[in-house]
C-alpha cells in the first residue's frame, strides 16, 4: 500500500521563530522613537509647569487667533475640497472624455509638489508683484498675507485627499447602479443622493478627515503665503514655531499638544471608518445594489 501524502506547508522565508521576533522587534523600535516618543516628549513638556500654565498658554490672545484661524481656514477649505473631490471622482470615474487621464495627472500634482514651491507660485500669481498683483490692488483685494492666501495654499495642498480615496472605490464599484437608476427616472441629483453617495460615504468621511488633519497642521505653503504675522495671520504650526524661537517652549508645546491630540483623533476616526468602509465591501455587492434602487422605484 502507498502512503497517503501528507500535506506538509513549504517553509517560506521569514517563517524562522528569531527572524519573526527580529522583525517585530524592530517595527516595534521604530515606532516608540519616531511616533511615541515625540508625542510622549510634547505631552510632558506641555503640562511640565502644571495644569493652570497650560491653560494660561492656551488662552493667551495670540494662542487663541491662531487655533481660531486655523479652524476658519478648515471650515472653508475642506468643505470646498470635498465637493471638489466629489465632482472630479465623479467624472473620470462615471464619464468617458478627452483628456480624462490628463484631469487625473492634475489632481496627484499637489503630491509630487513641495508645500514651499506652492506658496512661492502664488506669491508669483496673487502677490502685489505677482500675475494679478496689480489688478487686485486696484480692486482694493488682498490675497497674500490675509485670510484668502491661507485658504488657496491649504485648498492646494490637501486637494487630492478626497479625490485619491473615492476614484479607486468608485472604479471598482463600476456605472451599472447609475445607469439603473437612471432608466428607472431618476434625475442625476437623486441618483447621487440615493445610489452613489450611500456606497461611498465611508470613503468620503475618510477623506475628509484626512483633508481636514493636513490643513489644520499644514506648515509649508501657509508660511510663504501668510506673512507669519503674529496675533493677524499666524495659523497654529506657524505659531508653534513663534513660541520656540521665543523660548517659549512650555507654550509652545502647549499649542503643539493641540495639533497631537487631533492627530490621535484623526487616528482613532481612521481606525472606525476604515472598519465601517470594510463591512460595507464585505456586504454582498447585490444586495448593497438593491437597497440602493430600491429608494429610486416610483
């Protein structure tokens, strides 16, 4: 009689129990010194002088602007991005066109472009020396080194957030529910409203909290376009970098507390929709279809 085979797994590399732990041990390192320990080092720093200093350094005036500004600038800019990022999806993944890869190219351009490069090319364009310059000092608009500039650098720097997160999934999800819905009558707003947006809104908000964690902690492209004018045009990272070169490292640690606790959020925001968004994919494509055109049915 032959013996049966026994199915045996074929060892892989890395299978080996001391490269395992090497490798772990490793990432582990990494991680305490380039992501636990900064953020260990500014919480201890920020409280080192005791609770009441630390609110005193946060409720100082020019703190305050700057944590306002910085909120105004989200509120304008992120909502702006994520229509933006909803219209530029929705047409080079639901619309055949001519250039239509080139669209694409433009959108990642604000990844492969330093921050720094974008504010210098908007001081060249809106600046009083600039394309406009002399137009909009006639028109009595000031751009640079106001509110406006803020909004331009950080819209351009975060404007691939919400388009890089819907493109991939809308492409996979394909026209079919669209185009469904559509020859059952529904206008293009209801089919949005009632098909596309409940398929991608999990990929939406995370898009959106992306956007709005780098324009709340952009640096770069704010610091060409702003003036870094103390207590007028200083957004929170501009700030924080005032309140160093002051000395002030106890307050400046202070407002950088501000910045690591939204990243946290930002993280633990990340970590939830990223298992909601995977629920959904895990949903059987058909029955997620049904619900969806069930709301257009007359």
């Amino acid at each position: 009689m032959t013996k049966p085979h026994s199915h045996r797994r074929l060892p892989r590399i890395g299978d080996a129990p001391i490269f395992r732990r090497t490798l772990l041990a490793l990432v582990l390192f990494f991680v305490a010194v380039i992501i636990v320990a900064p953020l260990t080092v500014i919480g201890v720093h920020a409280f080192s002088k005791g609770l009441p200093y630390f609110a005193a350094a946060i409720a100082e005036p020019d703190t305050r602007h700057a944590i306002m500004l910085t909120v105004l600038t989200a509120l304008i800019a992120v909502p702006i991005n994520t229509a933006f990022g909803i219209a530029a999806a929705w047409a080079i993944t639901k619309h055949d066109f001519p250039g239509r890869r080139l669209l694409l190219i433009l959108i990642e351009i604000p990844f492969s472009v330093s921050p720094i490069v974008a504010g210098v090319s908007y001081l060249f364009v809106y600046g009083l020396q600039g394309l406009f310059g002399p137009a909009l000092e006639a028109a009595d608009l000031k751009i640079m080194f106001a509110l406006p500039g803020i909004v331009l650098a950080s819209m351009f720097v975060t404007a691939p957030f919400v388009a890089r997160e819907l493109i991939p999934l809308m492409q996979a999800q394909g026209r079919d529910l669209e185009e469904a819905a559509t020859s059952l009558g529904a206008s293009g707003w209801r089919t949005f409203l009632t098909v596309t947006l409940p398929n991608i809104k999990w990929a939406l908000l995370y898009g959106v909290v992306l956007c709005n964690s780098r324009v709340m902690g952009e640096f770069g492209a704010v610091s060409v376009v702003s003036g870094n004018i103390r207590g007028q045009t200083n957004t929170l990272p501009l700030h924080i970098e005032l309140l160093y070169h002051d000395y002030d490292a106890v307050g400046s640690f202070a407002a950088a507390s501000i910045l690591a606790t939204l990243a946290i959020v930002t993280l633990i925001v990340k970590v939830v929709l990223e298992r909601q968004g995977a629920g959904r994919r895990n949903r059987p494509a058909s029955l997620a279809g049904n619900d969806s055109l069930s709301e257009v049915k007359p």
